[in-house]
C-alpha cells in the first residue's frame, strides 16, 4: 500500500494515527513534492471572515437576454464555430480570439399585444481570426457571420433578424508572435499567449446559489411556460446578516401581454415563483421585488418588443457582465478577463478562469474539512500552459481542521488537472462549460 519506504511494523502503527496515514502516502508518492515544485503549487491556509458570517453580500447574474450577456454568447459562439470550421478544413483549432465584440442598442414602441422596432440593434463582431493556412482559405468571416445571427435567432426567437438588427464583422489576422506562440511546445501541450491569471472558488454562498437558480429556473422552465417573460432578466441579491433580498429586472414580451393587469400579474407570478426557488435553499428571510422602476399611474413599465433591454437603447460589450460561474461577486476574488470568445487553446483568459473553478468545486467535492477555497493561476507568455508561473490555493479550513492534513488532497488534485488541462478545450468545444 504505502510502497518501499515503509515495513511491516510502521504500516501497523499507521494504522492508528491519521496523521501518519496521510504522512506515509505523501513518502510514498514520490512525485508529491517534486511535483509541486514543477509545477509551482501552493497551499496555504487564509484566516479570514466566511462570506456566510459577513455582515453583507452582494452577487448579481445578467441573464442570457442582457446586452452584455449577448455580447459573451455571440462572441463564443463565433469561437466555437470556428473551431470547428477550422478542425474541418484544416485538421485542427486555428489561431483566433473574438472577444472584443459590441452590441449597439436600438429603438421600439412597445404596446400591449405586440409593438415595433423602429430602430435595428447593432452587433459587431471584431477580433482575430485565421484565415488562411497551408494553402487553405478559411471563410472565417461569413463563419462568424452565420454563427452570430444563429445565437440571435436562438437567444431573441421575437427578433426579426431580417429587419431588427445589423450585424457586422470585421475580424483582422492575428500578430506573427501569438500566432507562433499558438504552436505546441514539443509535448502536445500548447504555450501560454498571455500573461495573465484565472480564478476560482467553491462552495457558492447560499446568497449565490440563490441568484443563478433563481435565474436557471426562469431559462429553463417558466419562460417556457409563460413565454412573456423575456430572456433578458437581471437579479441582483443583496444579504443583509440574515435576510436577503432578490431585485429582479425582467424585461417582459409585450405581444403575450393583453394590458397592464396581465402585466402586472405577471410581475406577481415572478415574485412569487422566484420565492419558492429561493426557500429552497436558505432559511433565512428573503424578499423578492421586480421591476422596482415601473409607475403603474403612468402606465410606465417594462414592456419590450423583442424581450431585451438592448432593444430601447441599451448597450452591451463582451466581458462586462458574468464571470465564467455565471456571477459577479464583489465578496470574492475575481478575473476582469473575458473569458467568452477567447480562443480555447491556448488563451489563458479562458482556459485558467474554467480550469480555476473547475479545481474549485473539484476540491470541495472530494476534500473533507474546507468552508471555502480560492484558486489562482497565473501564466507566463510562452510557458507551456499545463506549468503555470503558480497555481495557488487558499484554504479556510473548517473549525478543527488542519490545512497540512488537507493540503495533500488538494496538491494532488492540482497536480492532475494540469495534467489534464487539455481537457479544458474539448469541454468547451462541446459546450459542456458555460462562459458566462
């Protein structure tokens, strides 16, 4: 079991001893400590308050509807098509990035039973993209092209691609250096084209889990059946000590709203159903409030035609809305990076933000005794991307526990999904990890 280092006489008297368990799998796998030293992994233990004993919390998700959010689908959705695209006509994933991409905002009138677009939102689509290689030309702009209207049509069923909205992209040829640095290393393993990090943390708050259930629940069931509801929902939880409170904008369909009492009783369905999703996971008091901002005297409400606030003027760019867990926590640590449409290969800004959150929720799973655990990778340009410049972990350690009789578990788990971390690219090609 425990290999040469350990006879007969000292497997015994382990037997009785955690501790020495845990010390005498660590002699035996020799490749532990060396490991770390390869890889430059770090374990150390934080003191600090839980964000469950936090006086206050504050997690927002933008749903699939929102401006910025179109912004992340569109761009990996052109990402994902070429990646494709490119395995198609050349064998493998080319060099590309998509994620600098725009949506513009237009204009409607709204009315009870179905208004018009006055005005086409605007989507540009920029970044850099392959287009030629070893003889074959890639038409990776029309590529692009098809792949972004898809996810409109998909993602705004009421949008009239014909007539409410122009897309237009203008994708140039990437810089000699990253291309070449795009190549393997010689192993299989791709280098790094950025220096950059990506972070991680598990277990979610109650107040998180809260938010994206809240929101799962309205994408995959009540928009289905109460299809007023449109897919451009924003929430927004705050936990004050024990009580939470769920601010939703839900931009509503005016053509399944016959006037203001159906909207109105539309509204009270949300608040109720997003209640019970919440009761579900917390004790604590919660209060649910949607569309804060509507003057029922007025008749002023939020009323669209095609179910996005992008359709009244509201902008939208790649990046600024949800990290790759489908939130924004002020509480915890968290990447600016974009990790929708970056390529999935070698881009750092994708791959360590999935691989961060991966190991996060991976440690959690399989580790006794962590309240929370925060991962960091950190790249350096060039460096194979399966040896970081440092892959840090930070554990709170539940009440009793000791982080060097946890810290192996999470070295070794570390250690395997850097081994692993092409993985990381067939997951997202095959769309089983979400961006945003």
């Amino acid at each position: 079991m425990f290999g040469d280092p350990l006879d007969n006489s000292i497997k015994e008297t382990v037997k009785f001893c955690p501790l020495l368990v845990i010390l005498a799998n660590r002699i035996a796998d020799g490749r532990t400590m060396s490991a770390k030293k390869k890889r430059n992994i770090s374990v150390e233990t934080i003191n600090q308050t839980p964000i469950e004993s936090r006086e206050i919390e504050l997690v927002e998700r933008k749903g699939i509807g929102h401006p910025d959010s179109l912004a992340d689908g569109i761009a990996e959705a052109v990402s994902k098509a070429l990646s494709h695209e490119y395995v198609k006509y050349c064998g493998g994933i080319l060099h590309h990035n998509t994620d600098q991409g725009e949506v513009v905002g237009g204009e409607t009138i709204p009315a009870y039973g179905g208004g018009k677009v006055i005005k086409p939102i605007y989507v540009l689509v920029v970044g850099r993209a392959t287009k030629h290689f070893n003889g074959v030309d890639v038409p990776a702009d029309a590529i692009a092209l098809r792949a972004a209207r898809d996810y409109l049509r998909d993602t705004l069923p009421r949008l009239d691609l014909e007539s409410d909205v122009v897309v237009d992209v203008r994708m140039g040829v990437g810089s000699t250096d990253l291309r070449d640095v795009f190549t393997s290393c010689g192993s299989g393993v791709p280098r790094a084209n950025d220096t950059s990090f990506g972070v991680g943390h598990a277990p979610f708050s109650e107040t998180e889990t809260i938010v994206k259930s809240v929101s799962d629940y309205l994408d995959d069931t009540l928009r289905r059946e109460h299809p007023v509801f449109g897919p451009d929902v924003k929430i927004m939880g705050l936990r004050n000590s024990d009580s939470i409170t769920l601010t939703i904008a839900c931009a509503m369909i005016d053509r399944y709203c016959e006037g203001i009492q159906e909207y109105l009783d539309m509204k009270t369905l949300l608040a109720e159903e997003a209640l019970q999703i919440a009761q579900k996971h917390t004790k604590r008091k919660v209060q649910v409030f949607v569309n804060t901002a509507d003057n029922v005297d007025k008749e002023s409400v939020y009323l669209t035609v095609t179910g996005s606030s992008a359709e009244m003027g509201d902008d939208g760019s790649v990046g600024r809305g949800n990290r790759c867990n489908g939130l924004i926590t002020p509480g915890r640590p968290m990447s600016i990076e974009a990790t929708s449409g970056k390529n999935p290969i070698n881009h750092i800004g994708k791959i360590y933000n999935l691989l961060a959150n991966q190991v996060a929720q991976e440690c959690v799973e399989k580790v006794d005794g962590i309240d929370e655990i925060y991962l960091r990778f950190l790249s350096q340009i060039g460096r194979p991307v399966d040896y970081p410049l440092v892959a840090s972990a930070q554990v709170l350690p539940k009440p009793g526990m000791r982080v060097d009789i946890i810290n192996y578990d999470i070295e070794k788990i570390i250690e395997e999904s850097l081994e692993n971390i092409t993985s990381i690219t067939r997951k997202v090609i095959n769309g089983e990890l979400k961006t945003f």
